[in-house]
C-alpha cells in the first residue's frame, strides 16, 4: 500500500502535468527543493527523489503499457538506434546480450530483433519497488527487472558480460552518474557499445525535481553531463578507453534527444 508521501508525490505528478503548474508552480518548488539540498548529500536527494519516481507508475501508466505492447514477449524491437547498433555486432555474438539499465518496471525495449536472436536482462536500483506494483496489479512481467545500482553493476553482473547495455532516460536519475557510465562499460565486453538516449538537459526541465538531478547536452560538439555543480565532459573522461559518438534526433516536442554510442576499446 503506498505510504502518504508516494501518494503525496503521485497527486504532485499529476498536477505538474498541467501547463500553468509547470510554468509557474513548478519552478518555484525546484527553487525550495534546490536551496534544501545544498545541506544534503547526493545519496540522499535520490533517495528522497526515488519516492517520487514510485508515484510514477501508477495504474494509468500501467494501461498505457500494455496499449504500447510492453506485455508482449513477442513485441518488435522498432527503436532504430537499438537496431542498428545490434546490426553492428560481429555475426558470431548469437544471441546479443543487452542490459536496459533504469528499465522501471517493464522494459520499454522491444523483445525481438528482426534479424538477431536478442536476449535482455533489465535492471534498475527500485526494482523491488516495482515488482510490489506489479504485483499489486496482477502483472506478471515479459522480463523482470531485476535489483541492481548503475554505480554498482559490476559487483552485480560482472566485468565483460553483455554485448551491449541500454540506458534511456535513466543516466540522470543516479547519484553519481559518471560511476553509472563507469559501471556500464566494465559491463559491457570489449567492442561492445553503451548506447545513452536522453532528452538534453532534463534536470533544468524538471526544475531539479525528484530524481532528475543532472543534465546531458552538447557542448562545442563535446557529450556533457552536468549540474550547477559538477561538469564532466565524456569525449575527455573516457578517451583511450572508448569512443563517443554523439548525434541529436528531433523529437517532435521542442526539446530533443541526445542519442550517444560509447564504444568499449577492443
């Protein structure tokens, strides 16, 4: 049964979803939560903010999910940046194994590759959370996911396990992302890619609520992940360990996404 706080930030979800909330309420609880978390640490304002993403997945999300076909292990994998990055792998790597990172309660990968036996392992640090959701909802999942921290993937999973790992929307909810990305390439096997697809600068879009603490942007053609605290500049941090390529997709709303390979050294 959610506690008073998740159904507090579920009625607060549902309100920011309004326009006039969001342009004028919102930012000024951004501001109160902004000046409150100078005092705390980074493992405590995610933990306050996974409350929030909780509230999240409520039943409506969980109707839309199977209206998108989320239920079905037979669903098409149609995200093209996916696709075209299982098509990339030698023909020998049969069948791909990918890790979504931060998949919430049902991955929203698709489960069959058109042309690529696939095989995924979703992961994400409220699992336990989520399978309580489902549960609560009679919902048996396609894949579960599965308990683990980005920042701890490997003691999880272990180094040079996956032929490429998944992570949408994800990378800002961690603590220490940087941690996360190291995470996900000593998962990842050698020539194996970490595959980032994230709409630019969602921190400063959700005024720094909840779990969305940091940003991702191009900056001088450079793949960027900051906050007004911190700048970490990928193309810099990971050179000689991996390649980043960068490109951005138009996602019809105003605001963009980031889709960024990062392609472990052989």
């Amino acid at each position: 049964m959610p506690s008073a706080k998740q159904n507090l930030h579920q009625l607060a979800r549902r309100v920011g979803r309004q326009p006039t909330v969001r342009r004028v309420v919102q930012p000024a609880v951004g501001r109160f939560y902004a000046h409150r978390n100078k005092r705390r640490s980074a493992t405590e304002v995610w933990a306050d903010g996974a409350t929030w993403e909780s509230a999240h997945w409520d039943q409506q999300w969980l109707r839309d999910a199977h209206e998108r076909g989320l239920l079905d292990p037979a669903q098409p994998l149609e995200d093209t940046f996916v696709v075209e990055a299982v098509d990339r792998l030698p023909a020998d790597r049969e069948p791909v194994t990918l890790l979504d990172v931060g998949a919430g309660p049902l991955t929203p990968l698709g489960k069959v590759h058109p042309r690529r036996a696939l095989e995924i392992t979703a992961c994400d640090a409220l699992a336990d959370d989520y399978d309580a959701i489902l549960a609560d909802a009679g919902v048996t999942p396609p894949v579960r996911t599965v308990a683990a921290h980005g920042e701890q993937l490997a003691e999880t999973f272990g180094e040079d396990t996956f032929d490429l790992v998944h992570c949408g929307n994800a990378l800002d909810h961690h603590y220490d992302p940087i941690a996360a990305l190291e995470g996900m390439l000593r998962v990842v096997k050698p020539g194996g890619a970490v595959l980032l697809n994230h709409y630019v600068n969602e921190g400063v879009f959700q005024n720094y609520l909840g779990m969305h603490q940091w940003n991702i942007e191009q900056r001088d053609g450079h793949t960027v992940i900051w906050n007004p605290s911190e700048v970490h500049d990928l193309e810099v941090l990971l050179e000689g360990r991996a390649a980043v390529t960068t490109s951005f997709r138009d996602g019809g709303d105003d605001r963009g996404r980031l889709e960024t390979v990062v392609t472990k050294a052989a």
